[in-house]
C-alpha cells in the first residue's frame, strides 16, 4: 500500500523541517535540502534521523 498523498503532505524531515517527497523507486522519502532518505518499511516511513541515508554525492546539511 502506497504512503498517501493526505500523510505525505503533513510528514517534513525532522532534522530541518523540510517537507518530503516520495523517492521514485517508492521505497523512501527524500528531504530536498539534507538529501537525507528516509526509509519506508512494512508501508509505515521511518523518520527517524539515524535512520535515513544522505543521498550520495550530497553535502550534507545540518
């Protein structure tokens, strides 16, 4: 089951409040000003900080 769009538009990263957009494999959410990806496991994204990978080739901001 796809995250939907009603909580994909509350969800923001929570290192910089940035809102989220759904990776195009689907598989994530990708914060446009970390570059950090956040995992979606079992149809429930994990937000969590440690969690999330910085998409490579990315600085990362903090």
């Amino acid at each position: 089951m796809p995250i939907s769009p009603a909580l994909l538009a509350i969800l923001a990263c929570p290192l910089c409040r940035t809102d989220v957009k759904l990776t195009a494999d689907e598989t994530g959410l990708k914060c446009g000003t970390c570059h950090r990806v956040y995992p979606i496991k079992d149809d429930i994204p994990v937000m969590i900080v440690d969690e999330a990978v910085v998409e490579p080739g990315r600085a990362v901001k903090a």
